[in-house]
C-alpha cells in the first residue's frame, strides 16, 4: 500500500513544484540568461531533496520474496 499512497504524494508535490516554479517565471524572465539557466537547473533537480525521506519510507515495507 505504501507505493499507491506515495506515487499520489510524489504527483501531488510535483504539480505543486511546477506551479511555484511557473509563478516566478515573469520574474525570472528578467534576469540574464546564465542566471535561468542556473535556476532553473536548481530547479529542475531540486525537487528531489524534499522528496527524499518520502522515497526512503516508499521503499522500506516489507520486502517481497522473488521466485527463483
């Protein structure tokens, strides 16, 4: 149940992420184009490091024995 629960989550905070990032986009517009690229590098990996205790308690359920 756990992968369900936090696959929504994950969708969830990445619409959200977008949005904020998309809200600052009329400002970021007007910064040189080294500096976008920059942020929006750093925002593009950045979603991660929130989401990382959430694909830490994803994965550590039970483990599923595989047939050999």
């Amino acid at each position: 149940m756990r992968k369900p629960v936090a696959s929504l989550i994950l969708l969830a905070f990445i619409a959200l992420w977008i949005f904020l990032v998309g809200m600052f986009s009329g400002m970021i517009g007007s910064w040189p184009r080294w500096v976008q690229l920059v942020f929006y590098i750093i925002a593009g990996i950045g979603w991660i490091v929130p989401l990382k205790p959430l694909f830490a308690w994803m994965n550590s359920g039970p483990q599923e024995e595989a047939d050999d």
